[in-house]
C-alpha cells in the first residue's frame, strides 16, 4: 500500500485556473466503501520558505479510477481580494499535505502523510476588488463600462 501524488499544478498558476491535485493509493484499502482522501491545505503571502497554517481540510471519495482529484483553485482565488493597485504583488503560496482514511471494524484507519511541493498563485484579475460570484449590481463602479450592449439577448 502506497498513497501518493500523481498530479500537481504548475509551479505558477493562475488563480483563476484549475490548479488539480491527485491523490492515489495503491492497495485494496481504496475499494472500502467508508474510504476517503484528505488534504489539508495551506497557503499563505510573503515567501517561499514560510509556511501557513492549515486553512482548509478537503475530502473526496475516490472516483472509479481510484483516485482522489482536488481542485484548489476556487479556494485560493477567493483569498486574492486586494486592489491590483493596493497590492502589486498579488501572490498567494500554496501545498497540500494528503493522506486517507477508513473504517475497519470501529476504529478508523489513517495513512501517513505525504506532502506536495509548494507552488504559486498568481491573480490574474486583480484589476477591481471583486467578490467571486458576487451578483452584478454589487459589483464595483467599473462595473458599467463591462455591461454596455443590446438589452436582449438571443441564441441559436
């Protein structure tokens, strides 16, 4: 049995881009029906060589390829709120820390850890303070300038 990480995102991404993890055990414990993969994600601004505190524990079952898959992008992005002009440097750090879990009998079953790599997030729309999936009339007075256009819309 061997837990390991099989994908990883690009050393710099894009917040607003998927930035995938996959998590994969080798063994049979996977076909346990109470099985689940884990992550505890960190990030955190400043340099490479600091490290976060566990902001997030993400869990998934496994899907039919026995693989965990966590997309940390929707998380890391929702931290990049300041100003392109308040914060030129618009960079989180982010890593995972992975394991799984499942029930024998009634005690559960932790693997050891592994750990990814750190790697970047860049905010690539850092231009206006907005909040994601904000609705429209709460958006910034820059709002209007992206919205001139027909008032009907039509498809084929």
């Amino acid at each position: 049995m061997s837990l390991s990480i099989t994908q990883n995102p690009a050393t710099a991404s894009l917040a607003q881009s998927p930035m995938a993890f996959t998590l994969s055990e080798s063994g049979d414990v996977v076909l346990s029906s109470s099985f689940q993969y884990f992550t505890d994600l960190y990030y955190w601004t400043g340099s490479l060589n600091q490290s976060g505190s566990i902001k997030y524990q993400l869990v998934k079952y496994p899907n039919s390829s026995r693989v965990g898959i966590f997309d940390v992008s929707r998380v890391i992005n929702s931290t990049l709120q300041d100003l392109r002009q308040t914060n030129p440097s618009n960079v989180k750090f982010y890593k995972i820390d992975g394991y799984y879990r499942y029930l024998s009998g009634s005690s559960y079953v932790t693997s050891s850890h592994v750990e990814s790599d750190v790697y970047k997030a860049l905010d690539g729309y850092g231009l206006f303070q907005e909040a994601i999936n904000g609705p429209i009339y709460s958006k910034s007075p820059y709002w209007p300038m992206m919205s001139d256009g027909p008032v009907t819309q039509s498809f084929y």
